[in-house]
C-alpha cells in the first residue's frame, strides 16, 4: 500500500511525516488493545507519540510521530535492517534510499539481493 500526503525519514530511526506532496510505501500489522498499549510504552511517551493515519481504502492506521528530534546519521546495522525490510515487503527501495541519502548516513551496508 502507499500512503500518499507522507514521506519517509531517516533520521536516528525512519519515520514517516506528513507532506502534501509525498507519498511512501508502509505494511501493516493487525495488533491487538494489549499490543498498542505495550508499543506506547515502548515508543514513549517522551520521544514519540501515537497517532492515527487515514488509509486510502477509508480505514485508519496507527503509527507513531516524533516528539523529540533525534537527529541521525543512523547506524549501518539499522540501515541494514530498513533495506531487509523493504526487501521483505516487496517495496521499491527508491523512496528509502533517498531518505537514507538525506540522513547523512554515508556508511557502506550491503543491499539485500
């Protein structure tokens, strides 16, 4: 699915962020009231917060936006990790590698076949 009017950042962590003229690929997990409310936990409060995203078929999503900028480069073993990722989905890395380009990471982590 693409998520048009969101871009993805690579900061410390990748994030997506609301822009008007974006658009970026996300996957979904279906989670249980228990699992939200141990990801909340996990992911904040003090750094992130959890907000709902409209989905092109009418439903929403959760995810979550920072409230606290850490500024990257991201580590190699992280990036390493995104590009699994978006190998593991099926995405076009594109978007991706120009969000990595734009953190400042310029560490050499080898591309999933």
């Amino acid at each position: 699915m693409v998520l048009e009017g969101w871009r993805l950042v690579v900061r410390k962590y990748a994030l997506i962020e609301r822009d008007a003229a974006a658009a970026c690929p996300i996957g979904l997990w279906h989670v249980t009231a228990a699992c939200l409310e141990s990801l909340d936990r996990y992911e904040g409060p003090r750094t992130y917060t959890r907000v709902q995203v409209p989905l092109p078929d009418g439903s929403v999503a959760w995810t979550y936006t920072e409230i606290r900028i850490r500024p990257g480069p991201p580590a190699a073993e992280y990036v390493g990790r995104l590009r699994r990722g978006y190998a593991d989905f099926g995405f076009d890395p594109t978007v991706l590698e120009a969000a990595i380009a734009g953190s400042g990471f310029n560490g050499a982590v080898p591309r999933p076949a």
